[in-house]
C-alpha cells in the first residue's frame, strides 16, 4: 500500500508577501510626492517674499527723489514760507495730531514728482514745525504769537552763547536762526508696495 505525502503550497504567503510590498511602495512614493509639494511652494513663498523686500527697498531709494524736491522747493521760496501753500503740498504750521498717513485724502494736495523708470510714484508734503501762520518769530493774522522750533533756543539763557567755544571771553558766533521743516515722502510702487519716509531739515531764516 502506497502512502500519499501531501506538499504544501507556498504560493498563497509569497503573494501576500508581494501584497504587503506594493502597500508600502505605494506609501512611500504618496510621501515623498507630499514632500516634493511642500519643497516647491517653500521654494515659491521665498521667492514672493524675496521679490516683496526687493520691490520695498526700491520705494525706500525712490523717497530720496521727494526730499530732495522738497528742499529745492523750500530753498527757492524762503521769502513765502509764513503761508500756506496747498499748491504746493506745503502748510505753514504743524499739525496737532498726525494722520494715518497711509490714507489717501492726506494727500489730496501732496505734490507729485512723477513716477521713476522702477514704477514708483513719489509725493511729499512739507509741514513747518510752528504753531501758527505768520514770521515764525511774530503773530499771525488773529494776533496769537507764534512759536517755532528753530536752531536758536531763547531758554535757557545759557543757551545764548551757543556757538561760542568754551574759552572764557570768547568770540560768540551770531548766526541767523534756522526753522525746522518736516517733509513727508509717499512712495508707491509695484505689487500695491507703499513706503512712508519722513525727515526733518533746517532752512535759514
């Protein structure tokens, strides 16, 4: 009598076995396409923020264009500067609170300088540091004196020598005053980049 030895199959594992393979290769590849996704649009929002800063630094490089307008606009007309001037983006007198300079009816009488090869267009306005109309050292039209920050203190007293050097009986140099002027420069350039740059110069009297 012959006995029969039954072999067992292992072709039932070994496919599953391939099963478990593909799963995991099929994993794998899902991640690292996430990671390829996540590597480009880190790639893309540096180079956004690279160009935003670019464009920026341009609105700052472009503000020297209205300063320096203002300053020749100031030096021409020394003789007008206890008026005011809306024409001409200028006001004779300070302001008592300053705007939210990034709105746009504060600079309804802002001079234009144009708009540089870049794209941006400069503004400015000019607003001189006293506290009224009229000769900064006078009154003006409703007789209230006028107060202004000028290059020459009147107190203390012994601010009075100022100019003078240390040595005692020394030479005192009198100068005329000069009166500070703030200027106020909009830049706006390309992709809605908006710089506000303001500074403060003296003008002779």
């Amino acid at each position: 009598m012959e006995t029969t030895h039954l072999i067992p199959s292992i072709s039932a594992p070994a496919q599953r076995q391939r099963g478990v393979v593909l799963l995991i290769a099929l994993i794998v590849l899902i991640a690292m396409t996430l990671a390829g996704l996540a590597l480009w649009r880190s790639v893309d929002a540096t180079n956004v923020i690279a160009g935003n800063l670019a464009f920026k630094e341009s609105t700052l490089m472009s503000a020297d264009r209205g300063l320096q307008a203002a300053l020749v606009w100031l030096d021409g007309n020394r003789n007008a500067l206890g008026d005011n001037n809306l024409a001409q983006g200028y006001t004779a007198n300070t302001l008592t609170t300053d705007p939210d300079w990034y709105g746009t009816s504060v600079w309804s009488n802002a001079v234009d300088v144009g708009t540089d090869a870049a794209g941006n267009r400069v503004q400015y306005l000019i607003h001189r540091l006293c506290r009224t109309t009229g000769p900064y050292n006078g009154q003006d039209g409703t007789g209230v004196n006028n107060t202004c920050s000028t290059s020459l203190s009147k107190s203390p007293v012994t601010n009075a020598t100022v100019g003078s050097s240390l040595q005692i009986g020394a030479s005192v140099y009198q100068t005329n005053p000069s009166v500070y002027y703030r200027i106020t420069t909009r830049v706006q350039g390309p992709r809605n980049t908006i710089s506000i740059v303001q500074a403060t110069v003296m003008v002779p009297v």
